[in-house]
C-alpha cells in the first residue's frame, strides 16, 4: 500500500531560527509532483510529544540508534519547558507516493558521518541540518538538529496521521504560547500569499515567508485557503466602492476621451456624463469582479447564488503574523499595491504583476486584520478534515 498523504513537521528550531521558507522553496521545487493540501501550526503538548516521539521506536526498533535519537530529540524539543509549549508546523502533501517523496526530499537523519567538505546539499537535512559527532568519540553524537520530520515507513506514517487528526480536533489554529513585556504593543496581522504563487511549483511561497521573516515577527497561525465567492465578496467588499466610486468616473473619462480621438467627435456635456456614469460603473465592477474571480478561480456574476459558499478553485496561503508594529513591519516588506512603484527588495517588486497579480495581501490596520481573520475563519482549518476523509478512504 502506498501513502498518498502524507506529512512534514518542521522543527520548533526550524521555525525559531526563521528557516521556514528556505525549507517550504525546497520542498515545493523538489515535489512537483505533489500537492500541498494542509498548512497548520501547532503547540505541541507533553502527552503529544511523548506519542510522537514513541512512534519513532514503535516503527523502526526499540533498538534503533537512529530511532532512540529521534525519539530523545524530541522529547527534549517537542515537550513544553518553562511552561510554555513550542511551535512546530505540519505540512500535508497529497500524490503518488506522498510518503516516501518526502522522504527524499527530507534526507536521512544518519546518511553517513561526511565532514563539511563533503556534504552535499542534496536534501534538507544536508542544507539546513546538523549531525555533529565527538572527535574523541566517532561513535558519540555530540550535537544533533534534524531540520524535520516525516515518517519511516507508510504504516507510521498512517499511525502519525491519525495522531494528528486527533490532536488538531481539540487544538485551536492559533498558538498562544508567547507572554510579552509590553502586551500592549502587540498586533497580529494577516497575510495571504495569492494564487499567482501556485499556477506551478516554484520556490516563491517560501521566498517570499523567508522574506517576511526579516521583520522578526512570529508566525503564530497558517492554513491553506480555497477563497469561496462569498468570502471573496465580502472580503474585498470596501474595494468595490473605490472602484466604482473613486476610480469609475476617471475610468468612464478616458473612455468618453478615446471615442472623441477615434472617431473625431465631439460629445455634447450631457452625452459625455451619460458616459463617464454608464462605463465608469459598468468598468468598476468588471475590475471588482476580475479581483475576486482571481484570488477565487470563479467571478461572482459567472458564479450562481447557490454556489458561492463553495470551495474556490484556486489556493491561497493564509499566514497570522504576531509583533510589536506588525501591521507596519509586514507592509513595508510586502511594498505598495502597484509592484511597478514598489522599492527594490520587496515582496511586489520581486514577484508582482501588476495591482491585481500582485503576489500578496497584507493587512493594512489592526481592525482590518481582525475582519479579514474572521473573513478567511482563521481559527478554522481544513487539515484535520484532509485527514480524516483520506483515512476513511481506506478503510471502505
């Protein structure tokens, strides 16, 4: 039997030491093969970590060393210290052979005892991990940070998940795990890397947290989205206005201007504002439209009533940002909406299209990043239901 889902936990080191997008670019290049169906954060209690750390044995020997490594890693990480648990991500991958992809791409925690002079890079654990031996002891591992984890074999890797589901049903999506000096100062705001950042495998998801990650902000919340119409309608709902409002009579404008050059007329003042109203609405709309149609893969007028509390079409990542000055830090990094006249360095400049096709979403305010959060239902996440559904397939 083989494992069409599967998963990778990154590592409360991992996510400390913002190495988060560097390892997401690696798996979303090398897995092109694979969707990556579910994204959550969790805080992982003592009797989860125990469990998971148990699976290690379980499934690869009481004896293993690697196995006993494992297990002591994560007992001594997993585990909450000082009263605090810890970050760790789970990703879910769905595909042919899910399990054993990621296995590859993960690397082995013990390949071989290479010096630096012959690590590779290969995998994830070559680029980012560390398996430092005694020099007065080969056989001693002194020092021992594997990056991630994803399971041996497609039997833990069923045992895991059933693990996980569980554990996400009693969890909420957002950790809360950090007590700050100056709790007053604290915002969380909310991004959402768009779905021009997975029409095809690419390092940009990654690229772009791991450029978020120069804020020093903590990632504290993150789903996969498939925006509905009406999320999306309500969502972008205070654009609407401007685009008819604001922008439509400049749009309705050029338009009354482009008959006159073509056809060497010109209109009568009432005849003019007839136009400038008619194609100003008409234009703001279709742009609403387009906007929506884009971050969900339908256009509400295309999308009928009864259809659009449906799924979307296309994948959006939603990630909760939490910091003193959030909402500033993550907006200066993310550039303005217009990539064209975004500073060198930012997330539009580099990856932007153009206003629509603009790579990312950032709350602009703290109240605008409470409303979107319960736009997107952050505190909902679909990965225990992947799950669940996957699980139930096999036992029909």
């Amino acid at each position: 039997m083989s494992c069409e889902l599967s998963y990778i936990l990154f590592t409360p080191y991992t996510i400390a030491r913002s190495r988060t997008g560097g390892v997401l670019s690696r798996l979303l290049v090398r897995l092109d093969d694979l969707e990556l169906v579910g994204a959550r954060m969790i805080a992982p209690t003592a009797e989860l970590a125990e469990a998971y750390a148990r699976s290690q044995t379980d499934h690869m020997g009481a004896d293993d060393p690697v196995a006993k490594m494992k297990r002591d890693y994560i007992l001594r990480t997993f585990s909450p210290s000082a009263g605090r648990r810890h970050r760790v991500l789970v990703l879910l991958f769905r595909g042919k052979d899910a399990a054993s992809k990621l296995r590859a791409v993960a690397g082995s925690v013990f390949p071989e005892k290479r010096d630096l002079a012959n690590s590779k890079g290969e995998t994830i654990r070559d680029t980012y991990g560390d398996l430092v031996f005694d020099p007065n002891d080969p056989s001693r591992v002194e020092y021992f940070e594997p990056v991630v984890f994803t399971p041996v074999n497609d039997e833990q890797c069923l045992d895991d998940l059933r693990l996980f589901r569980d554990f996400f049903a009693g969890e909420p999506n957002i950790v809360e795990n950090m007590a700050y000096d100056n709790p007053e100062k604290i915002e969380r705001t909310l991004v959402i890397i768009k779905p021009d950042n997975w029409v095809v495998p690419s390092s940009r998801p990654g690229t772009i947290i791991d450029m978020f990650s120069r804020t020093g902000l903590r990632i504290i919340g993150t789903k996969i989205l498939q925006m509905s119409v009406a999320q999306g309608l309500e969502f972008y709902g205070p654009v609407e206005d401007v685009l008819i409002n604001k922008l439509g009579p400049k749009f309705g404008a050029d338009a009354a201007d482009t008959l006159e050059d073509k056809f060497k007329f010109t209109l009568s003042e009432e005849a003019r504002g007839e136009i400038v109203r008619a194609f100003g609405t008409a234009y703001g709309k279709d742009q609403f439209n387009q906007i929506v149609g884009f971050m969900t893969g339908v256009r509400p007028d295309e999308c009928p009533i009864e259809d659009r509390d449906n799924l979307g079409k296309s994948k959006c990542m939603v990630l909760i940002y939490e910091g003193e000055d959030a909402v500033k830090k993550i907006r200066d990094v993310l550039g303005p909406t217009d990539p064209t006249k975004a500073p060198a360095g930012t997330v539009r400049r580099e990856f932007g299209s153009n206003v629509m096709v603009n790579t990312a979403h950032a709350s602009d305010s703290p109240d605008n990043a409470k409303r979107e959060m319960g736009i997107v239902k952050i505190e909902q996440n679909r990965s225990g239901e992947i799950i669940d559904a996957f699980l139930k397939t096999l036992e029909k």
